[in-house]
C-alpha cells in the first residue's frame, strides 16, 4: 500500500486503482491479521477516526483507512456526523496514539476546533496526536486549530501518522 499511495501521490494512478489495491489488502489482511497477533506483531499505531459532526461524506475517510490499516495501523472507524462526546470517550476506550478527523463541508471544517477543544478540556489532548484533513482544509487551517498533523491525500496521512507515532514514543521514552 505504500507504492500504492506513492504512485496516487504521483498522479500515476488514479482513486479507482487504489481502491482496488486497498480491497486486495483487506481481503489479504483479514487472514493475515490474526496469524500476525498470534506472532505478537505489535501494529504501526493506532488510530481512532471519523468525519466530524455535521458532516456525511466518508470517501476520504474510507481510504485513509485502507492506506492505514494497509501500513499496519490497528484504525477504530468511528463512521460520520461525530460529534466531540464520541471522539472524547473513543479516547478513552481505545487508548490511540492518533485521533483523525475529517470534514468535506468548509461549514463543518470548524468543528475540529470544537473537538479539539472538546478534547483539551476532557485532559484528552494531551494523550494523543491530531491530525486533520479533507478537501477544504490546509495546513494553515490545522496549525490554526491545534492540530498536530494534516495531509492532503491518503497517501501523505499514512506518512504524517508514521512520524506523529514516532514523536509521541520519543515523547514518552524522555519522560520515563
């Protein structure tokens, strides 16, 4: 998966070609995965995501996941039209090193400042790394909202959440 995305980075393939790619990889993975947990192969990360409240649309979404989970990310998809509480308790639940948020609407794009805030005051931030994207949103857009990571495409989020997981184990090593 990760020539996958480099060639759509490219522009050498297209959205139809990774989506075929990335149902070769479930297909694949669904029997590899629980020979992989019999081995103890620990997951590149784990990542809780969804499409912020207000929003439906999931096709960005969808192939961040693919592209993950095709990386070695253990991904919680949390669906659309979630709302902060949603995102908090998953927090909770699942212990990720990664929150993921998506928007397609510019009118829905403020809600992953409300998150984040949502967030901040639950004492959840400080637990996990952000990272934002969707067509409207930029990197000013994230760095203004206190996200820590955006990408523009499936491919440069798999890369963005192999680099935040490796800050946040540096994190944690320095403070033991």
């Amino acid at each position: 998966m990760s020539v996958v995305g480099r060639r759509f980075r490219d522009g050498e393939i297209f959205v139809p070609e990774v989506l075929v790619a990335a149902r070769a990889m479930k297909a694949g993975m669904e029997h590899l995965e629980p020979r992989l947990a019999e081995c103890g192969v620990e997951p590149a990360g784990k990542v809780v995501i969804g499409t912020v409240k207000g929003d439906i649309h999931d096709i960005g979404k969808n192939l961040v996941i693919m592209m993950l989970r095709g990386s070695g990310f253990q991904v919680i998809d949390l669906g659309i039209n979630v709302p902060a509480q949603k995102f908090v308790a998953a927090i909770q639940e699942y212990q990720p090193d990664i929150v993921g948020m998506s928007a397609l609407l510019t009118t829905t794009m403020a809600q992953m400042k409300v998150n984040i805030d949502a967030l901040r005051q639950a004492g959840a931030l400080e637990k996990v790394k952000v990272m934002v994207g969707g067509a409207p949103v930029t990197r000013q857009y994230a760095e203004q909202i206190g996200a820590h990571g955006f990408a523009p495409n499936a491919s440069a989020a798999v890369d963005r959440a192999l680099e935040l997981v490796r800050e946040r184990k540096t994190m944690q090593a320095g403070a033991l």
